[in-house]
C-alpha cells in the first residue's frame, strides 16, 4: 500500500500487543522454567543398615578327671618250695610204699608259677628210680588245686608248657617184654584250665593200668 512521502504508518489496533500482557507472559516463562528447575531428584534409596551379631558359644565344662586305675594285684610273693610245703601233705601216699614221702622230682627246675592260671610241679618218691611212680601236681594262681590224675605212673612224664592255661603231657611205659630202662610206650594228654567251671579240663590217653 502507498503512503504519501512524510505521512505517519498507522498500525493497526488489533496488531498492538497490550504491555501488561507481554509482561505476564514473560512472568509465566519464568515461573515455569524455575517450577521445572524446582522439582527435587528422586531420593536414592538408603542402604539397610547391616546388624552383626556376635554369637555367644557357652563353654563346655571341662571333663572331671577319672580317677586313677587301681594298681595291679601283684602275684603272691612266694616261691616254689613253699608251694610245695602245702601241697604235698594233700597228695594221697602211693599205696605201695605209703611210708613213702613225696618229693620233687626236679628240685632245681622252676615249673610252678603263682601268677598263671595252669601251673605243674612233677614229684616223685623220695629214694626212687626212673621207673618210680610220678605225680603232676597243678597250680592256679600259685595255689594248689590237685593232682593231674587218680594214680601215680612210672618213669618221669615228658611235659611242656603250651600255654599258661593249657600244658602237655607225655607218658613212657614198657610195652609187654620190654626192660624198665628202655620203654617205648607212650601216651599223651593235655590239661587246660577252664575259667567257665574253674576247673582242669583233661583230654587225650593214659597209660594203661
């Protein structure tokens, strides 16, 4: 549109923007942006608190001492002659020769044993020969308990100590025709001593009548 040359441009009244508008427009931005800068973070979440607990262990009491084993019994203090001083007046005189005493056969050889449950001392008649009639006398814990058999046998018994419960026992006699001093015969048995009955158990041959 034209205008004539030192003429005024008017403008319009509904193109004017009112001051106060302007103003609070301007106010609103403001406030906006700042309400948007305004809002707090998001609160982080705090840890839980960790709890140690010390556990608390109640002492065991201590195990009372046993009392202290009892010292062994120790074996009766005696020796084999003395042994023999109370068994032999038990031992029944040999028929025969019944003035006779008993005596042991090997004085010097140590058999008894007062702490063994089975023990032996062999005796024969005093002043007697190889052919004389022997006894095996038994012991258990040293103390006499009788004779291996009813009747004596003659020549001297071969014996070994297998066990301290158990002994062997060997016999020599002279077949028929043969002299004393060189008999062939033989018999073997074995005594054991049973702690069930408390007793000597025998087992085996003897010689014959």
């Amino acid at each position: 549109m034209s205008t004539e040359e030192g003429s005024t441009m008017r403008i319009p009244r509904s193109a004017r923007i009112p001051a106060s508008f302007a103003f609070l427009a301007a106010a609103s931005l403001g406030i906006s942006a700042c309400a948007a800068t305004a809002t707090p973070p998001t609160a982080e979440t705090t840890p839980a608190a960790t709890v140690t607990v010390t556990a608390t262990t109640t002492p065991t009491p201590e195990s009372e001492p046993s009392e202290a084993p009892a010292p062994e019994t120790s074996c009766a203090d005696s020796t084999q002659a003395e042994a023999l001083e109370t068994a032999l007046p038990q031992v029944e005189a040999y028929p025969d020769f019944p003035d006779l005493p008993w005596v042991a056969a090997e004085p010097d050889r140590e058999t008894w044993d007062a702490c063994a449950p089975l023990s032996y001392v062999v005796v024969t008649l005093e002043g007697g020969t190889a052919s004389t009639p022997h006894h095996i006398l038994l012991f258990h814990g040293g103390e006499y308990v009788g004779t291996a058999t009813a009747d004596a046998y003659g020549f001297s018994p071969e014996i070994g100590q297998l066990s301290d419960t158990l002994i062997t026992v060997t016999y020599r006699y002279p077949l028929p025709g043969e002299p004393n001093a060189a008999p062939t015969g033989e018999s073997v048995a074995t005594f054991a001593w049973d702690a069930g009955t408390q007793s000597v158990v025998m087992d085996g041959d003897l010689p014959p009548a």
